[in-house]
C-alpha cells in the first residue's frame, strides 16, 4: 500500500495544502480475509491525518471498491460524470472550511 502526499497549490493565506492518492494496495492471496488489508488502510488513513492531509483519493477496481468503502470513503463520480472507467473515492480527513 503506497501513498503519495501532493501539494496543492499555494493560495493567499492559506496553511499547508496537501492531498494523497492511494495507490498499489495489495496483500498476498494466501493472506486475504484475515483483515491484513483493513489494518494497512488503517494505518495509511493515521498516517495521513498525522500529516495534515485534506483528503485522500483511490481509484480502486470494481471488486475493491466495498473495502474502501467500508473504511469511509464515498464517490466522486459526479465530478469524473462521462468518464468509462471507475471513478475515484475520496475520504474527507479534515474539513474544507478550515483551510482559507
């Protein structure tokens, strides 16, 4: 399980802006269904409230998209409305309103 922390752009008076893309999650077939990849989510989502992060992004295939929403996060799919593959989720870390 990877994660990529991107900045955003700067903007007047605004704090540190950050996002992260979730990215090449896997665990071993022989390993599946023993909640290995439920405490590597766990433990990616801490480390990315630890670093500030706004929100975190996963284009996931089909069949895991119930695992990465039992963990919280939603669709996006009106933003990516037309698009043929699988939208993205997205899980709100922290609130928008905060940041100016």
């Amino acid at each position: 399980m990877f994660l990529q922390c991107v900045e955003k752009v700067p903007a007047p008076g605004a704090t540190r802006r950050a996002w992260g893309y979730v990215t090449n999650s896997f665990v071993d077939s022989q390993l599946q269904n023993r909640g290995v990849g439920q405490k590597l989510l766990q433990l990616l989502i801490a480390a990315a409230r630890n670093r500030g992060l706004e929100f975190l992004i996963v284009w996931p295939g089909a069949a895991a998209v119930p695992f990465y929403r039992r963990a919280g996060f939603l669709s996006v799919s009106d933003v990516h409305a037309g698009v043929d593959d699988e939208p993205p989720l997205e899980l709100r870390l922290r609130s928008t309103s905060a940041v100016l």
